[in-house]
C-alpha cells in the first residue's frame, strides 16, 4: 500500500469547532486515530461560510495541531457538509431488462438508479449524495441486491441529498486556501451515522440526532437504509445564546457556565447547589442557584427535540423507530439530555460514542467526535474517492462519482 494511500484524513467544519482527524488505515480493516487537531470554529454561521479569511485561519490551525501529532503531511480530507442550506427526497424509477436471459447485470442497476437520480433541480442546487434504499424486481419488494436476478422490470429507490452549490463550494474553497485538497465532501449525518449506528439499529429503524453549534441534523434509517435527512436551524449555540441573556453574563462566559453547569432537566439538580456568574460590565460576579441555570436551559433544550418529534411524525416515522434516537454532537453532551428525550419521544434514547478505530481512541470516544470519526470511516469505504480530489470546478462532473459510490454504498 503506497504511503498516501495509508492515511485517511476527516475533517469536520463545524459553526463550534473544526476537527482535524488523520487516521491511519490497518492492512485487515480499520484504522487506527493517529493524529487529533480542535479549534474553534470562526468564520462559519449555521454551517455556511461567512468570512472566508477566518475560517481558513482556523482550518490551517486545526490541521498543523493534527500533523504534527501524526508526522504527516495532509494533502487530502474528506470533508463534512451541513447547513440549512441542504435538501433532500426521495426517487423512484423503473427500467426495462433486456438481453434474451434477462439477467439483472451491474449496468442495469448502475442505470436504474441513475434514472432515479435524473431529476429537476434547481441550477443553484448540486446533488451530494444517490443513497440507494431499494429496489423492486418485477413487483418483488425489499430487494438489496438484484444483480444476477431474472426478471423484466427493475425498479430502485433512492434518496437524494442535495446542496447549494455556492455554499459547498464555499467550503471547499477554504479547505484549498488551507493547503488541502478535497478527496470527497459528506453529509455530515450520514458521516456520523457510519460512526455510531450498528447495523440492527438501521434494520429496525432509528433515529441520529446530531445538535451541533448551529445546527441540528437528522438522519432516518429503517430495513437498512437511509429513507430521511433533515436540517433544523437549532442548536446549543442558542443554548449559550439563553444563558448570556437570562444570567447577563458574556457569551464566552455563558458557553463555559453551560458546559461545567448546564443541565437540560432541572429536577435532577439539587436544590443548593450554587455557582457563581461574572456580570457583564466589570461587575462583581454573583451567586446563583445551579437550579435557576437549568431552569433556563431546559425550555430550548424542550423546543429543539419537540421541533425533532414534529419533522419525524410529519414524515410517518413516529410509529416505525423501533431502535430509537441516538444523540451524538457537542450540543447533545448536556446532562439530562437522554432522559429529556425519552420523555419528549416517548422512545429509547442513547447517547453515543464512535467505534470503530484504534489508536487515539479514548480522546476521540466522545459525542463531539461522532462526525470527524465518521468521515475517516467513509473514507476507509470509498477509497476510489480519494483518487479524484475536488477544486473549484468539482461540481461540473458528479455523474462518475455518483455511480461509484453507488455500488461501495450497496455491495
């Protein structure tokens, strides 16, 4: 195995921190975390690109922080796309098998899902990801893998996720100006959920629930695929935001009160627990009961899972999660956060932790990591991705790709 070849690189934009991960790949399977750089994240509101300048700032140092941890030099990173500007649905299209056997060939399915993913979008939009979810053979429903099959019809769904160009391409614009080629750019859910769900939880249907900073992203899986993603414009930045304004206390201080103090259920805090609170101004800090601060954190906490519940009855999947909601994401890492969630939900909730990989491990085994761990396991799975690094004009040939990572996400 050539060296570049050995190293797989994720890196998480996120609106909170960015996170540099360089992995290195073992010669069975898997990897091993063998380098690790964090910084906050600057230069990014709700996932897009606001000053340009000081998101490659940023994204230089977390990758300098990771290479000198691993002794290597990153060229390439798989790089994680979230925002509110992401969109997605589903497809479904049908072709005609010809051939006098009529045997299912890997053309006839590259074909049929391509056909599922021509569909009208608009010109500012770019497709991100074809996920496969399944394909129907002669009315035959639930089929995984038809090639070989008899028959003369074949059908496929698939859902579609796309984004705004300018937006992506904003993304990776920054990551170039940091001295790094994109190899592929990932849903960030998606990233999380090969980090997280095993694969009973996608075969009975589950939830991934990501709250980051400014975001919270949503991920679907029932009978093993992926059938709904989602963007809320929420996350614990507005939890920070609360606590600044209820506690009149600087944002900075707010977001440390709320990582040290913060509980998202206020009846599993004692009621003397007291803390102290510096006061904007210059002000003598004052003390206040641990109790009141959570009694400002609950309410948002209450609002994001309720606006979660709402997007999954709306789209029927309220009676089908029989796995439950897995939590991962800096935002989810409150205390209370589960048993809040199964009281909104009405369902199991765990909140998760990456496997997978060896190495650094323990410093990565964390909600906060779920998504760099995440792209380097989609990195591992698409390695002919790594061959096609993206620049300024990655969006004008997808075709090719899509088709790829077609038949690595389905075989």
């Amino acid at each position: 195995m050539a060296k570049n070849e050995r190293y797989v690189v994720g890196l998480d934009i996120g609106t909170s921190k960015i996170c540099c991960l360089i992995a290195e790949a073992k010669e069975t399977d898997g990897a091993d975390i063998i380098g690790i750089g964090t910084t906050p994240s600057k230069g990014l509101r709700k996932g897009v690109v606001v000053d340009l300048a000081a998101t490659v700032q940023a994204l230089k140092t977390a990758i300098e922080e990771a290479e000198r941890m691993a002794g290597y030099a990153v060229e390439r990173a798989h790089v994680g796309i979230a925002g509110g500007h992401i969109r997605s649905f589903n497809s479904r299209s049908v072709i005609a098998i010809a051939g006098r056997d009529r045997e299912v060939s890997r053309d006839d399915v590259a074909r049929v899902v391509e056909a599922a993913s021509t569909v009208s979008i608009p010109p500012d939009r770019e497709v991100l990801h074809t996920l496969p979810q399944e394909f129907v053979v002669d009315g035959e429903e639930g089929v995984r893998d038809p090639r070989g099959m008899n028959a003369s019809r074949l059908e496929a769904l698939v859902h579609i996720v796309t984004a705004s160009i300018t937006s992506v391409q904003n993304v990776v614009n920054c990551v170039n100006k940091a001295g790094v080629m994109v190899a592929d750019t990932v849903l960030e859910q998606l990233a999380s959920a090969d980090a997280v769900l095993s694969p009973d939880e996608k075969e009975l249907g589950v939830a991934i629930v990501d709250i980051g900073g400014g975001t919270t992203d949503i991920a679907i899986f029932e009978r093993g695929s992926i059938w709904h993603t989602a963007v809320l414009p929420t996350g614990g930045d507005h939890v920070t935001s609360d606590i600044a304004v209820g506690l009149r206390t600087p944002i900075h201080e707010a977001e440390r009160i709320k990582k040290k103090y913060g509980c998202a259920l206020s009846t599993l805090v004692p009621e003397d627990e007291m803390l102290e609170v510096p006061v904007v101004g210059g002000r003598k800090p004052r003390q206040l009961s641990r109790r009141t601060l959570c009694e400002i954190v609950q309410p948002r906490v209450e609002e994001t899972f309720a606006l979660i519940q709402d997007e999954i009855t709306r789209y029927g999947f309220d009676k089908s999660l029989n796995a439950g909601v897995v939590l991962v994401g800096g935002g989810s890492m409150l205390e209370g956060m589960p048993e809040i969630a199964e009281q909104i939900f009405d369902m199991p909730v765990r909140l998760a932790a990456p496997f997978g990989v060896g190495g650094l491990s323990d410093v990565v085994a964390s909600p906060a990591y779920c998504t760099a761990v995440g792209l380097v396991h989609y990195g591992l799975k698409h390695r002919e991705a790594r061959r096609r690094p993206r620049d300024g004009r990655w969006h004008l040939a997808r075709v090719g790709a899509r088709v790829k990572e077609l038949f690595t996400t389905l075989f």
